[in-house]
C-alpha cells in the first residue's frame, strides 16, 4: 500500500469465492485493522483494504 497514515480513510471489505465484494466498514485504517483482526481465519482471508489510490490485501499488509 503506498504511504498512509493511521486516520486514513479506508474501505474494508470481503471479497468472496463468488467475486461479490461485501463491505464490513469505511473508516480510519487504524480501526479498519482492528476490525479485521477479529474476523476470523477463513473471512481474513479473503479481506482488502482500498485507500482513494491504492488495494491491499489484508494479509499481505499484515505480514509487512
């Protein structure tokens, strides 16, 4: 993800196995994180986070 910031503004969301994208949350990447901390194993993997210019997904953010 390029360089952002805690309050950053961010769209969570779950992309699942049928390529629907369901949004968990907009919010500050902060508590975007914590939220997707608590989801669990199976749905982690399937979460991103989208700034105004960029995707990530939530594992490859974490493991940075």
């Amino acid at each position: 993800m390029r360089s952002t910031y805690d309050n950053a503004t961010v769209r969570l969301y779950h992309l699942g196995d049928d390529g629907a994208a369901r949004t968990i949350m907009y919010g500050p990447l902060s508590q975007a994180l914590h939220v997707a901390e608590q989801q669990s194993v199976e749905v982690q993997d399937g979460l991103f986070l989208a700034t105004d210019n960029d995707v990530v997904a939530y594992l490859d953010l974490i493991e940075n």
